[in-house]
C-alpha cells in the first residue's frame, strides 16, 4: 500500500507557502493513528529534502498562524497537534 499524505483543499487558496502545506499534509497523516505526530526535525527535513533549519522555520510559521499546537516543544517527547479549523473544509 503507497503512503500518502492528505492536504485540505480549502488550504490551498491560502498565501500558505507550498513547503509549510506539505509539511501540515505530513503532520496531518502522522498524527492519524495517536492524534499527534511526533517526528524529529530531521524526520521531516528527510521527508522533505530541506534542511532541519527550515522544518524549524515551517513549523513556527504552522504555530503562528493556528494551524498546529506544540507541546513540550523544546522536548524529545514532543507533541504536535493538528488544530480541529484546519481539518474542516
């Protein structure tokens, strides 16, 4: 079976830079099974052929503007969560 990853098509008339709407289709397809996705930095850097730094930069971009939540951000054990907007379409 392919993986693939599942990007809302309201996002899509959004100013949201390409990069950080693939990394939220990846956040969004991790976090199917526990409700969160934990991956590294480097995880998704891979996943997407940048570098870490970026993913850093995406992923503060993805806070601020409200459409995922970090918990123990600064942790190995970190948490991201989708927000419940962004899902609906």
């Amino acid at each position: 079976m392919d993986n693939f990853i599942m990007i809302p098509t309201s996002l899509i008339t959004f100013k949201m830079p390409r990069s950080a709407m693939l990394l939220l289709g990846i956040l969004y397809s991790n976090s199917r099974q526990l409700g969160y996705a934990y991956g590294t930095n480097k995880y998704y850097a891979k996943q997407l052929g940048c570098s870490t730094r970026t993913i850093t930069k995406l992923l503060k971009y993805l806070v601020n503007n409200n459409y995922i939540t970090i918990v123990n951000g600064n942790s190995f054990k970190r948490k991201i969560y989708i927000r419940n907007n962004v899902l609906i379409t």
